[in-house]
C-alpha cells in the first residue's frame, strides 16, 4: 500500500507561510497568506493517491488536518 503523503503548512518565522511536504529540506512554496498556503497544500495533498494537509499555527500546535483517499480498514482492539 502507497505511504500517505503529507504536506504541512507552518509559519516560516519572517511573518508568511511555508508549505512542506515531509521528508523535504525546502519548503515547496512560501505564501504570505495563510489561506492561500492552505490552498496550495491541498492541491498537493489531493494529487496523490493518499494525502494529508496538517496546518500548524503561529505557536506551532496543530490546528487542523484533512486527510484525502482511501483510509486503511481499522481492525479491533
């Protein structure tokens, strides 16, 4: 089964918005919007077979996270 990929969107420290996707050393796009990083994020998590946008706040805690394609079946326990 395909890895899950997933792409961060996390302040850069100089007031805009890094958008990473993890295992990267550089950022795949700097916004100085927030929504507009979301934006691209997304586009990026959507064209893979499994995605994931986790965006971060200034403080660094996750906000929220979308998740796109098929989940893995849970199993008990």
């Amino acid at each position: 089964m395909a890895e899950r990929k997933r792409v961060w969107v996390s302040p850069d420290g100089h007031g805009g918005w890094d958008v990473k996707t993890q295992g990267t050393q550089r950022a795949a796009a700097n916004y100085e919007d927030k929504p507009d990083a979301v934006t691209r994020a997304k586009e990026i998590a959507q064209a893979a077979p499994l995605g994931q946008v986790i965006i971060q706040g200034q403080d660094g805690k996750i906000q929220t996270e979308y998740t796109y394609g098929k989940d893995p079946e849970r199993s008990p326990g």
